[in-house]
C-alpha cells in the first residue's frame, strides 16, 4: 500500500478492484488531509468534511450513514460510549482507541438511536490519562435533560459527519490509537461513473449531497 504520512505497513495491496467504470483522468478532484485515528479507510469510503471552527477544521474523515446508530452497521465515523451518560453533564467516556479521533477544538455531536442530536460545541479537554481504560471527553455545552445509552448506541461524532463531500480514490491507513497520524488522499468530488459495490457507507443520503444517480450496478455523480 502506498505510504502516505511516514510509517510501516505490512499486508497485501488491497486496491485491486475497479473503482472508476468511466475514465479516471476525467474525473474532478482534489487533494485532502484525512484525520487521524480512524485505522484503514478502503478505496470508494465516503467522506465528509470537519465543520469545527477550530480544532482540525478542514480535513475529511469517514462520512456517517444517515440512518439510526446500531450495534451492526459500520460506522467509523462514530465514537461508541462505554459508559451512559446522565441527563446533564458536559462529558462522555469512550475507548482509549476512539478519543484519537478528536482533538481539542473539535467540535462535536451526541446521539443515540432514539435521541435526536444533539450539538455538543468544542471539545475542551480529552484525558486519556486518569483510566487503563476508557478516555474522557469533555465539551462545552451541557447535555440537554436526556440521557444517551449505551443501550441505545449512543456515540459522539466531528461536526459535519452527516453530510458526504467525496469518495476516496485510493485506500489510506489513518493509524488507530496512540499511533495514529493521519493520512494524505485525494477525494473525488465528481464527473465520474463509479462501481456502487466499491463505495462504503454510500447511502442514499450520501448520493443526495454529492448529486449522485445510481444506476444498477454503476453511481453517477455530476
């Protein structure tokens, strides 16, 4: 696999499938700067835009399907709760793993597959330090009166994880934990046909925002 941010991969390319049904040289893109913390991400993800008005604002990570948070859909967008959160508080607790997918200024949100969203404003302090096993993650506005559950699925997420910006075109290792820094990529923004059975989390939400047709087998987007 290519090297992106100086490391060491070991393992078979993977990037042997065809991804591009049209010409690829056609096709509109640009260069990105993936966040880290996110482990491989596979050529065809979409992805979506960090909207913080500090912390990493302005680099892509994996896009979240628009659908309710469960147990079983790939999601690597979210950071699951290891712990239910009360009915105020300005803090979660997730994995050790999943905090490096934050830094402090991120802004970010909270929600379960029963409680709305919730915008949870920047990320001031993250302390990987006080437990062997789980982070604290604490933000500026209080939940608001509803507790989210790990019963429920409830998870964080970087702003702008709803809306799709672009198909990886090449599969990149972000790092997962500690480890974790990032990657360089190129996104593709459009005019293009693309195999659908190449995209991750491209669902019809994500082909609304990047102005997608599908056809059969095949993906359009203008």
């Amino acid at each position: 696999m290519p090297m992106d941010i100086p490391q060491v991969n070991y393992g078979l390319q993977t990037d042997y499938k065809r991804l591009y049904y049209s010409e690829p040289e056609a096709a509109l893109k640009v260069p990105v700067t993936l966040m880290a913390g996110y482990g491989k991400l596979e050529q065809g993800t979409a992805l979506a835009l960090n909207g913080s008005a500090g912390g990493q604002k302005g680099k892509v990570f994996p896009y979240d399907p628009d659908a309710a948070p469960t147990g079983k859909l790939v999601r690597p967008a979210a950071a699951f709760l290891v712990s239910s959160t009360g009915t105020t508080g300005l803090s979660v607790y997730v994995t050790l793993e999943d905090s490096y997918k934050f830094e402090v200024g991120d802004d970010v949100f909270l929600e379960d597959d029963t409680t709305a969203a919730e915008n949870k404003g920047a990320i001031t302090a993250i302390d990987r330090t006080t437990y062997t096993n789980m982070a604290v993650i604490t933000f500026t506005t209080t939940i608001g009166g509803t507790a989210f559950t790990t019963a429920r699925f409830a998870y964080i997420a970087v702003e702008g994880y709803t809306t799709c910006v672009g198909i990886l075109e090449v599969t990149r290792d972000t790092g997962i934990g500690v480890l974790a820094k990032g990657a360089v990529a190129t996104m593709i923004l459009g005019n293009c046909v693309l195999y659908n059975g190449m995209l991750t989390n491209f669902d019809s939400a994500a082909v609304s925002d990047l102005s997608a047709a599908s056809f059969g087998q095949y993906v359009y987007i203008r």
